[in-house]
C-alpha cells in the first residue's frame, strides 16, 4: 500500500494568509513602480478572534483574514 498524499502539508502548497497577502502586495506595488503610474487602496479592519480583514483594491480586489499571531513569525 502507499502512504497518504501530504499535498496539504507541503509548505509549497499552503501557504498563510500573511503570506498571500505580502506576496500580492509586493506584486501590486511592483506593478505600480514599473509602470511609473497607478493607485492603490488597502483598507484594514479588525474582526473577532484577533483577526485582521485586509482588502487591497488596485482595478481588483483582494481580500484575506489573517490572525494577528501569523504576524508575529
């Protein structure tokens, strides 16, 4: 018999919602400096259990909900 697929646990493949965040508004912001023009709006808000709801509007929005404790790695 083969061993269980760990596809959800290879950090590859899961990624925080910290993370996701940073890396698309890395990418927003590279984007912006490239082109030498754009704007850019993140709006921050705080939820129950310590959660942050960040939406980033650049043309689209993204939205993510990141706890504050993956802030602090």
């Amino acid at each position: 018999m083969s061993e269980p697929s760990n596809i959800f646990t290879d950090s590859y493949l899961v990624q925080s919602e910290y993370l996701r965040f940073t890396t698309k508004l890395n990418e927003i912001l590279h984007d912006i400096l490239k082109h030498g023009y754009g704007e850019a709006m993140i709006r921050i808000s705080i939820t129950k259990e310590n959660k942050r709801t960040i939406v980033i509007e650049a043309g689209k929005s993204y939205q993510y909900t990141v706890h504050l404790s993956e802030m602090q790695n």
